[in-house]
C-alpha cells in the first residue's frame, strides 16, 4: 500500500509539473504585463505557441548534424528526471531515495551541456556565442549550488531533498544565518539556470546580451517546443526547489492519505503563486545587468554559499 | 537558549540579514543603491535592538531601537540622498578594489571575526557566541567598505555601517547602560553633520568626491 502510494504520488507529481510549467511561464509573463500596465495575453498562450510550433515541421540548418536532432529530446528528458526529483505537495514519492541535490545539479549540467551543443552545431556566430556565455556562467553558479547543498547537507545530516525538507519543516533547527546566506545564493543561481533578468532577458532578442535565446536562434517547429518547453520545466523546478527548501512548510509528510496531499497541493500553489509574483515583481522593479558583470554577480553567490557553510563549520566545531 | 527557540531565532535572523546588507554595499557601485542598502541596514539594527529589548526585558533598548529606527533607517539616509542629489552625483563609484577582490576580501574577514569571536565568547551562551561573531563581521566589513570606495560619501556609509556592527554587538549582551548608548547616538548625528560639511568642502575646493585628491592637497607623494 505504501509503495502504491508513493507510485501514485509520484506519477501525480509529475503530471501536475508537466502541465503546469507553460502555464507558470503564461502567469509570469501576464503578472509582467500587468505591472507595466499592459493588458498581456492570457497565461494559456505559451500552451498555444506549443501546440502551434508542434504542429510545424522542423527546419534544419544544413550544417547541422546529429546533435540538433538529438540535443532537444536529451534535455527535455534530463530536465524530466530533475522535475521528478523535486518534491511538490507531497514528501516520500518513490523516487525519493535518490532526490539527491547533487543528483539534480548533475541533472540540470547534463540539459545545459545539450543546450551548448546544440547552439554550437550549426555553427552559426550568435550560436556559439550564447554557448559560451551559457558555459562561463554555469563555471559559477554549480560550484555555488553545490556550496548551498553542502550548508543543507550539514544542517539536515543529508543532501537528500527529502530529507532535507523534512528536517526544515519541524523548525528545530531554527533560522540560521547560514540558510539566509544559502538563500541569498540559490536565488542568484536560480536567476541565472533559468536566464531571467539581472542575468538575461528572456524576452528579448537583443543580440549583445542574449544567451539563452541565442543558443536557440536556430531551432524551428518541434524543437523549439521543445526547448521552451524544456526552459518552463527548469522555470518551475527551480520554483520548486526554492519552496521545498526554504518553505518546506505545508508540504503533506511521506505516507498521508488524499487528504494530506489536498492540503499539500494547496500550500504548493500558494507557494508557487507567490513566488511567480516575486519574480515579476523582481523583474519589473530593475535592469538587467551587462554581461561583463554577471560573473561578479555569480561570484557573490558562490562566496555567499562558501560564507554559509563556512559558518556552519564553525558553529558546529568541524572546523 | 539555543537554536529552534523563537527569541534566538529571531535575533539570529536580524543579525544575519545585517550582514548580508554589508555584503550588499561591498557589492553595490551605485550610489544610490549604498544608501538604500545602508538605511535597511540600519532598520534591521533597530528591529533587532526592539527584539533584544522584549526579550531581555530591558527598557532601554527600546529606545536604542528607537532611535535607530528614525535616525539610521529614515534620517541619515534621508540627509545623504539629498546631500547626493544636491552635489548632483550619479551613476557607479570609482572602487579601488575590484568587486571580485572585494568579495574574497570580505569573506575572508568573515571567516576571520568567525575564528577570532568565537574563542573569547566561548563561555557565554550560543547567542552571544554567534552574535558577537556577526558584530565583529559587520565592523570589519564597514571598515573594508572604507578601504575599497573611493569616494567619500562611500567612505561615510561605511563608518555608518562599522558603528551599526558595534551597536549591534552591544545590544546582544546583557545591560548595556543607557548613558554609553545614548552619546554614541549623539556622536553619530555630529559625525554625520561633520560628514556633510567635509562633502560639501571637498566638492567645492576639488571638484570631486574622489579623495585621491586629498592626498595631493596633504602633500603625499604615491
């Protein structure tokens, strides 16, 4: 019955992750537009742009070789196992023994590393370019996610998702300046894996300052579905992660019945709301940042994280 | 008293987000941006010494939150803003220390307040122990703001951030007398006057904010 269950979970999970992530980038953008006073388009269009792109046949670069073809499935997949890692409204799905964060950070290198490769393949200029950027970036901003794994690690005695969430939901650990650090650090990564503002603009074409959309300049038809929607799934995963971490609170326990995961989805979609309207807010409120300047950006997080985890040395006498 | 109880948490947490707010002005170029940094900075403090004040059950660190609250969260800041749109000064300060090498700099001396801080405090409670180690941090990186601005309203706002670490490493022991309290706010509304004096003077004479030039007027050679 457990293992039913935690099947069940899983699978409900997964279906929740996958058809909500283009509707969290259609609320996103709508909460954008409302604040700059817009009127915006309904938070169902980036399930229309899919289904519209679905619909049309791919165009190939005729320099383009294998990896184009291949470079999609492999992150939108990648990206898939990363969503079922995370945990939503419920802990103790059945996946969650190997939720590990450096499992997932590997998870997420492995999308990356598809996504340069595909914007190399054509050898397009502005392909190669976003790679590049994308590559420099990510130099930072995994050693500074694994630098927050490590503070979690120390304070839940695990770097299991799930065992983490379920020790920062009791609250007898507290509020610690280290989390406040790791906090502070796993926003800047999260705004940088998922090419938001201070980083990048997703909303733009601007080629001096794009990264995420250039590597993608070359994709048509189902692949560039395929990467949109391979960037929403990473967008919402991300989300998540922040509030199975950091709000851990609502979250229904391993082995609660119908009722517990009501609850449990219902915390998730408060959270997930909340800080869909964080991000707009962040977003409108100030600019992005020049490209030059991001790796400083990404150096503060990552000496962020080394500052949480070396208090939490100290604190607890390793050191 | 240890972690996971509400009084220590909440205390923790304020402190923590002052450091933060003083690696956020090792962080920020825009001037602007120090200010605003600086002014939560001071709001913190002033939340924290309130808490501090419910918590010990002392009075008077009711008004030391008091006047943190007005003078280093609304007034000071308030001065500096107009002090900066008066002399009419935009855009990123000239640092003399890269942001990188600032960063690293900062961390290090972090770790150092960590090491030296926590053996002196060793026989007071866990509170005291992480709190004096937090002040001790803040100090040291209110100095390295100093150190790595260049301009002198950079250098106001980081003798603004030393003396936030110094009250706030008072307000976390026991009994702090309220006569000490009261003349280090008094000595900060004079530094602060005397501040915007010496702004106004080094504008006018130089030109600039930039107080390379004062070591041209002092008759160093570099």
């Amino acid at each position: 019955m457990a293992a039913f269950a935690a099947l069940l979970t899983q699978i409900l999970h997964l279906a929740l992750l996958l058809v909500l992530a283009p509707l969290l980038v259609g609320v996103v953008r709508w909460l954008k537009a409302r604040l700059l006073g817009r009127r915006g388009a309904s938070p169902l269009q980036p399930w229309r742009d899919m289904r519209k792109l679905l619909l049309k046949r791919p165009i190939i670069a005729e320099s383009a070789s294998v990896v184009t073809l291949a470079a999609p499935y492999v992150a939108v997949a990648a990206t898939v196992v990363a969503a079922l890692l995370v945990p939503s409204f419920t802990r103790g799905m059945a996946l969650a023994p190997v939720a590990d964060l450096l499992v997932l950070a590997g998870c997420l290198a492995l999308a990356r590393g598809a996504l340069a490769l595909a914007g190399m393949d054509a050898g397009t200029p502005f392909g190669g370019l976003g790679a590049a950027r994308e590559m420099a970036f990510a130099a930072l901003a995994e050693p500074a996610l694994l630098l927050v794994a490590l503070c979690c690690a120390i304070l839940a005695g695990s770097s299991n998702i799930d065992a983490i969430a379920a020790v920062f939901a009791e609250g007898a650990l507290g509020i610690r300046v280290s989390l406040a650090l790791a906090l502070a650090a796993l926003v800047a990564v999260a705004l940088a894996e998922n090419a938001r503002i201070p980083v990048d603009n997703p909303a733009t074409h601007l080629e001096l300052t794009m990264v995420h959309e250039a590597m993608i300049l070359e994709a048509s038809g189902r692949h560039l579905a395929l990467w949109e929607y391979q960037a929403a799934l990473a967008l919402t995963l991300w989300l998540s992660l922040l509030a199975a971490i950091f709000v851990p609170f609502g979250m229904a326990p391993a082995a609660s019945g119908p009722i517990g995961w009501l609850v449990g989805l219902a915390a998730y979609a408060a959270k997930i709301g909340a800080l869909a309207l964080l991000l707009a807010v962040f977003e409108s409120a100030i600019a992005k940042m020049r490209v030059f300047r991001v790796p400083e950006f990404l150096g503060a997080a990552l000496l962020l994280g080394l500052l949480g985890a070396l208090f939490l040395f100290v604190s607890t006498g390793l050191l | 008293m240890g972690f996971g109880h509400i009084p220590f948490d909440v205390s923790h947490a304020l402190a923590g987000g002052m450091l933060l707010m003083s690696f956020v002005l090792l962080y920020q170029r825009r001037v602007p941006g120090l200010i605003a940094a600086l002014a939560t900075q001071g709001g913190l403090l002033g939340l924290a010494a309130l808490w501090q004040g419910w918590a010990q059950g002392a009075a008077g660190l009711y008004l030391t939150g008091l006047i943190a609250l007005v003078a280093k969260a609304v007034l000071i800041p308030w001065a500096l803003s107009t002090l900066v749109r008066r002399l009419g000064m935009h855009g990123s300060v000239q640092t003399a220390l890269g942001i990188g090498p600032s960063m690293i700099a900062g961390v290090g001396l972090a770790a150092l307040a960590l090491v030296v801080a926590l053996p002196v405090a060793a026989g007071g409670s866990a509170l005291a122990q992480e709190d004096l180690a937090v002040a001790l941090s803040v100090v040291l990186l209110g100095m390295l703001v100093m150190i790595a601005r260049r301009n002198a309203i950079g250098q106001v706002v980081g003798l603004m951030s030393m003396e936030n670490g110094l009250i706030l490493a008072a307000v976390g022991v026991q009994g702090l007398p309220l006569l000490i309290e009261l003349s280090t706010a008094a000595l900060l509304l004079v530094l602060a006057l005397v501040a915007g004096v010496f702004l106004t003077g080094i504008r006018e004479r130089f030109d600039s904010l930039d107080v390379a030039f004062l070591e041209d007027h002092r008759g160093e050679r570099r």
